[in-house]
C-alpha cells in the first residue's frame, strides 16, 4: 500500500501523464479518473457539462486536466507540516496575521474519494468568522491564511496531520449534519486508516476567498 509523500509524487507523474495526453492527439476512448487530478477550479460546472456534447465533453474535460496539472506544479510549501498552497488572486487590502479577526468564503474537497465536494460558502450570510491562532479551525487554515490580504483567493492542500481531527469540530464545516456525518465517517474511517490509507484519506483541498481583515 502506497503511504504518505509516495503517493502524493505518483498522482502528479499521473497528472503530467494526463496532461500530455490530453494534448492534440488524445483518442475518443481515453479516460482518465479525476481522483488522480488535484481537482478542476471551484467554478466548474457540472450542469453545462451533463448537456455538452461527447466532443465538448472531451474538450472541457482536457480543459479540466490541464487546469488542475498546472494547479498541481504549481503549489510551494508553506511551513514544516506539509502545508501546501497557490495564490489564484492576491489580494490588496489589509494582511491576516495573529490575533485579526478574518471573515472568509470557502470550499472544501477531499483529495481521495473523486475529489468530493463537502461543504462550500460563496455567499456573505454564511461566511466564516474567526479570530486567526483562536483554535476553532483546522490547523491547516490557521497557518496558511497569515500573509493573505483581504480580496485574495488562495488554494491549499492540507494533509491530515493539520487537517479534521477526531472529537474535534474544528470549522471549516458543512452546515447539514449528514454531512458532517459522512465527512467524519470518510476521513476517520479505522479499518481504511489500518489499511494504510490515511495519508490521502484525511487530506483535504481547501479553497479560500478573504473578504475581509479586522486588527486584532
């Protein structure tokens, strides 16, 4: 069974695999599964996708591959717990840093499991608010919002050692208690985690929109 750093370097060979045959001379019968891709951006559509036709299909999704490869090449460390991150936007304004109060739109998708979908915010009502190093989210979001400025879009990659931890309810979360549920159930899951599965599991993609700083 492939753990940890192996199997994060297999799917980007994979990924630059897709993206050379997602080139001119790809074939109608080539499929590749997007569990090994980082995930298409947060505005792709799935509806205009069901209604294109096979050629559109095909073209959007070696669209989606190429996209999500350069995402992938594209990502720098940031700390020593194997956080990684990209700027899709900088932002302007004020800069998060300790102790500000920062509100924040969200997306967040596992790693595993065909990139799954388990929770998002892209409206004011439901933004996200928090005190930056107050402990109420997830360690991963903590570290890499510092140094974002407000109006910034920001795409991080957080593995599970700084990510969900059990008996904990560290935000961001889904509003829909099943979905908690099945968020929980899928990234704890024992008999996975004994199989040796845990490192990609529990890994997340967590995508973040700063909509605004207040100083501490």
């Amino acid at each position: 069974m492939l753990r940890g750093t192996t199997a994060m370097r297999l799917k980007r060979w994979s990924c630059l695999a897709a993206m050379l045959v997602a080139l001119p001379f790809r074939s109608a019968s080539f499929a590749v599964s997007r569990r090994w891709l980082l995930l298409a951006p947060v505005g792709a559509s799935a509806p205009a996708f069901a209604q294109a036709t096979g050629r559109q299909k095909q073209a959007q999704f070696n669209a989606d591959i190429l996209k999500s490869c350069v995402l992938v090449l594209g990502m720098k460390d940031l700390g020593s717990r194997g956080l990684k991150f990209i700027d899709l936007r900088p932002g302007k304004g004020a800069e998060a840093m300790e102790e500000s109060t920062v509100r924040i739109q969200w997306s967040g998708r596992l790693y595993s499991k065909q990139g799954w979908t388990y929770g998002r915010c892209n409206e004011p009502e439901c933004e996200l608010r928090f005190k930056v190093g107050d402990g109420t989210t997830i360690a991963g979001l903590d570290e890499g919002i510092r140094g974002m400025r407000e109006g910034g879009y920001r795409r991080f990659l957080i593995p599970p050692q700084i990510a969900y931890q059990e008996g904990q309810e560290l935000q961001p979360l889904p509003e829909r208690d099943d979905m908690k549920r099945r968020l929980y159930s899928t990234v704890f899951n024992k008999i996975r985690i004994a199989n040796g599965e845990g490192a990609t599991l529990g890994t997340i993609v967590l995508d973040v929109v700063l909509k605004r700083v207040a100083s501490a």
